[in-house]
C-alpha cells in the first residue's frame, strides 16, 4: 500500500509553522507520510546547505555533529510520539463505532499517522490522503474540521470526475463519516472496481445468512433494540437466494455490511434490477443527546454514474436542509442489465427544517428524479431559484427547449437556446414563468384537472398581468409563447412517479408559425425533455411507423445550430416516410434525439447515448400504454388509445432494441414485439440482410439504363457515395453493386465520417469488401491498395476536413448515391457546388440512398440548370420500412420460436416482395419521366400522394364495411403477406 499526501503551502520559508491546506492534484507532488522527512517535520529545516547557514554545525568537529543531529532526531521523535499519545485516546473517543468496524485497521493507522502529524504542527485539520491498493484501485481520504451543514457536497465537489478520459475509474465505493464531537469529518471515496476473488460467501456473509434464518423462521422480535421494525419473511431471504446475490457483491461490502441493513438494501435492489429505475426508503433512526432527529436514507439507482449520483443526492439534501452524518456509496452487478448503485445516508434536519412525512414524500419524489434532470435543470433549482422546486424547474427548461426551434424562426440571436432560458428566469421574469408552470400543472392534475373553460380563464388572466408588467417585447413573446404551450398540450407524464425523462403530447399546430408557407399539418407530436437530450417524434397518420435517429454534434455550435433545426429535420424525416409508406398500412412517423454528449471519452458518449434511447422510449410508452399507472397519473385530452411503431434509425444499435422491447413489454404495451422493428433475433435486421439497399440498387440499375444508357451488367460505370463500408446503407451497397455488377462498378470516392478516400480508377475491391465485413470506416482504407492517382483523406487534419466534405461535389462519377451524412447536405445556398466550372454536374444520376441528403430547393434547381436526374429518397430507401411492417405482422401473427425456425425461407420471401415493389415504382417513374417530362422527384411525391390518398379513402371505406364485405377482401390481404407466413397463421388475420 503507498499512501501519499499533498501539501499547499502559504509560504517558504517558515514552512513548518505556516498553515497547510491538503489537496489531492495530480499535478503536485505527492510526499509518502512514512518518509522520515514527514515524520520529523524538517524538511524545511534540513534542505538549504548554503554556507550562510552551515556555521552552527561545527563541520570542523564530527562528533559534535553526531551528537547534535541524534538530539535533533531525539527531540523530534520524542514531540511526534508525545503527539500520538495525545491524539490516539481523542480518537478513540470521538469517531463513531461504525468507522472502526468498517474501515481496515491499516486504513486508520494511516489516519491517526496523519492527524497527529498535522496537530503536532498546530496546523489547520484539513488533508487530503491518496491511497493506492494493490489491485490498483485509489482511496482518496478527506478530512476536514468540523461538521457543518454543505460540507460534503464542497468535499464531493473537489473529487476527480473526468469523464472525457478513458482512463477514468469510476467511484465504486464512499464511506462518510463524523466525529461525534463535531470537530472533523473524515470521509473515503475508493475510486476502481475491486478484484473479484473467489471466496466462499457464505463465510464472509455468515452473519447475514443467520440473520435471514431468524427471519424466515419468524425467530426475531418485531423490533429490534433500537426499536426499528425487523424485516419480514420475504423470498429474497431465502438462503440459494441470498448466496446467489452476494456473489454478486464486493467482499468489503459483504464483510462491513449490517446485516439488517443489507437486507433493507436487498429488497431496494430488487425493485429496480432489470430496469433504469431509482427506488428510495426512509426509516427513522434516533434522537441524540440535542433532541436532535436522525434519519436513514436508501436509495438504489440502477446504471447510473455513482459520482454523479452521490452530488446530486447531497445537493438535493442540502436544499431541503438535511445534514449528511454518515454516508456509504457501493456498486453492485445487476448481470447483463449493467450495476445497481447502492446509496445510504444518515441524515439530520437543519435550519429548522422537519423530517415530517410530507417532507419526506417530496424528497423522495425528487431523489427519483434527480438521476434524470437535465444540467440546466438542476442549475436552476439548486442555485439560482431554489423555491422553484425540482419539477417545475424541468417543466421551464422543458418548454425553453420546444421553444427554440419555433422561436428562433423570429430571430436565431435573441432567440437562441441559451438567451431563451436566460430571459424567462430572469429575476423580473421568473415569476411569471413559475405562474404559467403552475397552471401546467393545474391543467394536468389528476386530482383535478382544469377544464378547457377553466384553462381559457385563468390563461387570459395570465396574459393580462404579462401584458401589464413585462415590457421586454421578447420577454413577453416567449412568457406567451408558454401559456401556448400549456394550451397545446394534450397529454403529460409530470404526475408519473418513476418517469425516466418529461414527455409531453403536443397538438402539432404549436410548431407552427404565422408566417410560416401553408403545409400539411402532422396527426400528432411528442416532445421529450430529458438528461443531455431533447427529442422529437413526428407521425402524419394515426397508425404511424418511422425510424428513430441520435443526433451527436461535435460541438457546442454545432449543437446549437441542430438545436435550431430539429423539429424542422424530424418534421421532413416524418413527412418524407409518409411519402415512402405508401406500400404499407402504416402513415409515416420519425423521432429525431438531440443527444449532448460533447468533449466525453468515447465510453461516456455511448454510456449517454444509451440512458438517451432508455429515457425517451420509455417516455413515450408513459404517454401511449393503457394501465392501471397511467390511468391514475397521465390526463388525457387527446381523447384515444395511440399506436406507435419504431425502428432504428443513425446510431441505434441492437442493444437499444432489445431494451425497448423488453421495456415494452414490461410497461404492458399491447405487443410489444412491434414497438420497435429490426430486433436481432426475432427480426429481420436492416443491416444485416441490406434491406434498404437492396431497393436504391433496383433504382439504381433502372436509372442507369433509362437516363445514361448504360447496361450495368456489361457496361463499365462509375459512381461515388457517402456513408461509410462500416453503414449500413453504404456498406450493404457496396456489396450488392460487387455482387451484381463485379469489375463494371468503379467505386471512385466514399467519405464518411472518419475521412475520405478516392481514386479515378477506382477503389481496390478487394479492400473495400474487407472494411465492410470486418466493420471498419474508410479512414482504415489500406493505402498501399490505392491506383497511382488514388488517396486517403483522414480528418485528424485540417485539409483532411475539407477533402472529407467536399468528396460528393468534387469527384466525378457517373452516378452519386448518398447512403449517409447529415439532411439538407446539398441545399439552396450551395447546390452550385456539385457543378463543374462549366456548369456540367460531377454526376448526373443521383440516387437518394439517405433521407433529406438534397433539400427539395437544390434538387428542382439541379434538375433545371444541369440536368441532374435525382430519385427522391422516398422512392429509392422505401423498402427498409416495407421489411420494418413485415417483420411487425410477423410478430402479431407469429410466435417468436415459430418465426425463428422459418426466418431463413421468410426473409428471402420478403427480399423477393422488396424487388418486386422497387422495381414496380422505378419503372413507373421513368416511364412516366419519359413520357411527360417534369423533375423526378416531383414525379415521386405525385405517385406517393396517389397512393396515399387512395389510402386514406380505403380506411374511411373500410369503416362501414360488413363482415361479409371484408371477408371478400381477404385474398387481397393474403397477396400482401409473404407466403410462408400467410401459409402458417393466416387464420389470425
């Protein structure tokens, strides 16, 4: 074990005497408290041998040398063990008994070591100790004078917390403790996992299996000599039950836990295993010799970050005005589900504050909340407006996030994200803002709920004291603006007590503004206000289905600019799939998730990404599902059941379906099988049978033959892309077009979001085919593969950036498929730039593998001035949400067993039906093209309109039909399904 301790010093020279304040900084240095050097406390007197200080030491004479440096040494010694005499009885006497049973007795040897030091010194009790164990994990040790109320959330404050590091170890383990005569508290934060060794539990727990014994043999008083009731028989307790949880446990937690208190902790952990939920108890502890009350406090978080946890419970405590006593912070496996984070604290009412039930049901309420809140939310209820409270400070920070992309139409500066919620909590505004979240919450009380009446009045009354009192123009849209909101809201989940994020129904016309160009309406809207993320999902039809995409920005420019736009892209996404959907029942829907996890190490973006996709699905299935919570919690003015439909979308991975779906399921969703769409197993995954690329090739080989003339299966052609070989799109392209076509498909540029790279000759095969199986990005394109004129462009560099992004306007090619990249790519203001100087386009044909690569402006201008033949991308990517709709009948018809053993012979049927529908519409749209002339794309929205609208009639018509009527269409019904499956269950139709 080395322990080291860091030392700040206020001066130079008299530095023994000075006063020392400890700090734990990896950029000092740190000095072992076993040197001799600390332990004398000279260091400053025995470091300057200058010969103006040299005299007193008789250098001429040896032994009087000997002599005084031994009386030297003597005295010292003599002080510090004086010292230790004198601080090991105070010691003994003051820290409480928990600390000795629970911290090893290395540990406070180390403690008093330092304590006597410092006291000898006459210095100021506060240092920092660092401690490395031999497993590699760190002890960082604070000890601090007094007790007073705020001063471990300064101490937690002062902790390492780094998440930008891959290095970063995370806390597993605190231990808070107070002197009982409050003049020190002592406190350890272990930061690493402990090694997990094979001991026998049922030694290291033996006294908490006797204890559960006498619990289930019913052997125990009902309280026990505190006067706290004891656990109840419960199946938990069961011996096989509680080995197999303990083996789950650290050995120190097993071996310092109270066995009535791992019990308590048991049962918190059972409420939240399997989930991302927060479960939280209270239990009155005891009166000391003050009168004064003290209360335990246990919390279990399922996958949280422990640091994050523990400062935002001490936060939230100090708010309330409840003193930490003594605390202890464990991780516990909860197997493929990720940790359970294990919070207890001891805790007293300060400041005159009550440890009353009510008070205790709203912390409560809040802790549950605290793992979810947003940063700005917790910056305005925890600083600058405390009487705000927790949830309506998430509601204002909620409705300055739906109020950015509707208000920054006006003016994007005074109307940015930041300059939004800075205005409406502003000193002269806040009270205002707080008015109208009240009447949210009156609005949506589901003890009361106001009327439409009752909301009309009391908003005109709203209106009047804002009219009267706020004479900031843009103060008073944007209080305006959230009385709106309040009006547009048809459904929340405020009231919901395990909420992972704010959801709110909205009424569509909300995002709309007066002087926006007249366009269609969609069906309905949902906005999700959660931590790092915003999110969007956009339907244009009651039944809907759409995929959902995380939005990463780079930067915090780029994420206000995303910010800005996101209703507007999802609100494309969705209308672009209702024009797609045109071959399914389902209309068209997207969910758009701006996620903020900037400047994090790649371990914590993807550790937010995925609490992102956790929060916001299961937000919406707080708004959709019909259970017994949701009828006692979520007021309801949309008046109806809604279904929604997923799928994945840029970057959702497979974890992220097989959560939402499992989370369906255990949230009662009706079938929950298709919620989301593209599951591993019990599914048909987009990337790994290529779906959607399957259908751009169909449109891609009949646009080369119609527009260049060319016969791909005997003609050379070239053609670049974006999107990477690792996309799916992209990558699942590359290998069709080396299927179908061989050496005639000359791959000239790729680009995605690692670099670029091109060659006029085109791009070895071989290379491109081994990034796509091994799931590599382009920037891992071999060089030694590229032709004499090839080259790779990485964008660690500055001209690699431009290369990057320029790659799809630069090269030439016969044909450009976008099977990646960012919506509104080529646009009004840049289209120019896919041309040549002579005003030839770098590719004539551009087929759509990407939604919104080409805004509808750039592409009508493209055609018009270049000639430029572009499939709409809800024309050429339409068959990825076909197999989406497919493998949901799939899952209503079909077990998953049943499906399982048949996926083989039902996925080929369905590439079949794939084929057949893209080839139907590309034909079509070239011969209508040819025939009458027009933009394609323009051509495309008609076709799908035709469609859709005939639709729409049917699903009127169908409505009056009889039984008789509908078992005619039955055949009709049976066409559309894949064989297989219409061979197997056709019955349930």
């Amino acid at each position: 074990m080395i322990l080291r301790l860091t030392t700040l010093q206020k001066g130079t020279s008299a530095r023994i005497n000075a006063p020392k304040r400890l700090l734990i900084q990896q950029s000092r240095a740190f000095t072992s408290i076993d040197d001799p050097a600390f332990r004398a406390h000279s260091t400053a007197v025995t470091e300057n041998t200058s010969s103006e200080y040299r005299s007193w030491q008789a250098s001429q004479n040896i032994d009087i040398q000997r002599v005084t440096q031994t009386a030297m040494v003597h005295e010292l010694t003599q002080q510090v063990s004086r010292s230790i005499e004198n601080v090991v009885p105070w010691f003994l006497n003051t820290m409480p008994a928990p600390y000795f049973r629970q911290v090893p007795e290395s540990f406070r040897l180390d403690h008093i070591k330092a304590i006597s030091a410092i006291k000898d010194a006459s210095m100021d009790m506060h240092m920092n100790l660092k401690t490395h164990l031999p497993d590699g994990r760190q002890v960082l040790t604070f000890i601090r004078p007094g007790t007073m109320p705020g001063l471990l959330l300064n101490m937690i404050k002062e902790l390492p917390f780094n998440q930008r590091s891959e290095e970063y170890m995370p806390l597993s383990r605190v231990q808070i403790y107070s002197a009982e005569d409050d003049s020190m508290s002592l406190n350890l934060f272990v930061y690493g996992e402990e090694s997990k060794h094979q001991t026998d539990v049922t030694l290291t727990g033996s006294q908490i299996l006797e204890y559960a014994q006498q619990v289930m043999d019913g052997s125990l008083p009902p309280q026990d000599e505190y006067g706290r009731p004891n656990p109840k028989p419960n199946n938990t307790f069961e011996r096989d039950n509680l080995i197999q949880h303990m083996e789950k446990c650290s050995e120190s937690y097993i071996l310092r836990s109270d066995p009535r208190r791992f019990l308590s902790q048991i049962q918190l952990f059972e409420k939240v295993s399997g989930s991302d939920n927060i479960s939280v108890s209270t239990e009155y502890s005891y009166l000391d010799e003050n009168n004064d009350e003290h209360y335990w406090i246990d919390i279990a978080l399922a996958n949280t970050l422990p640091h994050y946890a523990l400062e935002q419970t001490t936060k939230l405590l100090f708010l309330h005005s409840f003193d930490v006593m003594r605390a202890h912070l464990d991780n516990v496996s909860d197997g493929d589900n990720g940790t359970i984070t294990l919070l207890r604290m001891l805790v007293t009412p300060v400041n005159g504050a009550k440890g009353n039930e009510a008070t205790f049901n709203l912390l409560q309420q809040e802790l549950k909340r605290c793992k979810w809140l947003n940063d700005s939310t917790m910056e305005l209820v925890f600083e600058t407006h405390p009487w705000l409270g927790v949830r309506r400070g998430e509601i204002i920070t909620a409705m300055a996030a739906i109020m950015h992309p509707i208000m920054s139409k006006q003016n994007a500066i005074a109307f940015s994200k930041g300059n939004i919620l800075e205005t409406i909590t502003k000193d002269r505004y806040i009270k205002h803002a707080a008015a109208i979240v009240d009447l949210f919450l009156e609005r949506f009380n589901p003890k009361g709920p106001l009327s439409d009446e009752e909301l009309e009045a009391k908003s005109k009354e709203l209106l009047s004291i804002i009219d009267n009192e706020v004479e900031d123009t843009s103060a008073q849209a944007l209080l305006t603006k959230m009385i709106d909101i309040v009006k547009h809201t048809l459904r929340t989940n405020i009231y919901m007590n395990n909420r992972y994020a704010l959801g709110l129904r909205l009424d569509p016309k909300i995002m709309s503004s007066e002087d926006e160009a007249p366009r269609e309406t969609p069906y309905g809207v949902i906005f999700v206000h959660g931590r790092r993320f915003d999110g969007y999902h956009t339907r244009f039809r009651d039944i809907a289905r759409g995929g959902m995409r995380l939005v990463t920005p780079a930067s915090p420019e780029q994420y206000a600019l995303e910010s800005a736009h996101q209703y507007e892209e999802c609100y494309g996404l969705a209308f672009a799939q209702q024009l797609k959907n045109k071959d399914i029942p389902e209309g068209g829907s997207k969910a758009v998730v701006l996620i903020d996890n900037i400047g994090m190490s790649e371990t914590g973006k993807d550790f937010v990404m995925r609490k992102s996709v956790k929060a916001f699905t299961d937000t919406i299935l707080d708004l959709i599902v019909d259970t017994d919570e949701t009828r006692e919690e979520v007021v309801d003015f949309v008046g109806k059941k809604e279904v929604l439909y997923l799928g994945p979308d840029e970057q959702v991975i497979p974890e992220d379906i097989n959560w939402v779906i499992k989370r369906a399921k255990q949230r009662g969703y009706d079938t929950p099988a298709a919620f989301m769409s593209s599951k591993p197993r019990a599914g048909i995954n987009h990337k790994e049978y290529g779906v959607t690329s399957e259908g751009v090739n169909v449109y891609l080989d009949v646009a080369l033959r119609h527009v260049l003339k060319i016969d791909p299966k005997q003609e050379s052609f070239s053609i670049k892309i974006t999107g990477g070989p690792d996309g799916d799109v992209a990558g699942n392209e590359l290998k069709i077009l080396a299927r179908e076509y061989g050496d005639n498909a000359k791959v000239v540029g790729i680009a995605d979001g690692t670099g670029c790279a091109e060659d006029p000759n085109g791009l070895a095969w071989d290379e491109l085919l081994r990034l796509v199986n091994d799931n590599l990005p382009i920037d891992q394109f071999n060089p030694s593969k590229l032709g004499e004129c090839g080259a790779v462009h990485t964008v660690d560099t500055e001209e690699g950036v431009k290369a990057r992004n320029s790659m799809h306007n630069r090269v030439q090619a016969d044909a450009f498929i976008p099977a990646g990249g960012r919506p509104n790519t080529i646009n009004i203001h840049n289209y120019k730039h896919f041309l040549n100087h002579d005003g030839s386009p770098s590719a004539p044909l551009i087929v759509e593998g990407a939604n919104l690569f080409v805004t509808d402006e750039a592409r009508q201008l493209l055609f018009e001035e270049a000639g430029v033949v572009i499939v709409k991308d809800s024309s050429a990517n339409k068959c990825g949400v076909i197999t989406s709709s497919y493998e949901i009948c799939a899952a209503m018809m079909l077990s998953e067993e049943e499906f399982f053993d048949n996926k083989d012979q039902i996925v080929s049927e369905v590439l079949n039906k794939l084929h057949n529908y893209a080839q139907l519409e590309a034909e079509l749209l070239f011969r209508e093209f040819e025939t009458y002339g027009g933009s394609l794309p323009q051509l495309s929205k008609v076709v799908s309109d035709a469609v859709n609208a005939a639709t729409d009639s049917l699903s009127v018509a169908l409505e009056s039909f009889s039984a008789e009527d509908k078992e005619k269409l039955l055949p009709l019904f049976r066409f559309h399904l894949p064989q297989t499956m219409a061979d197997m269950s056709f019955d349930k139709v």
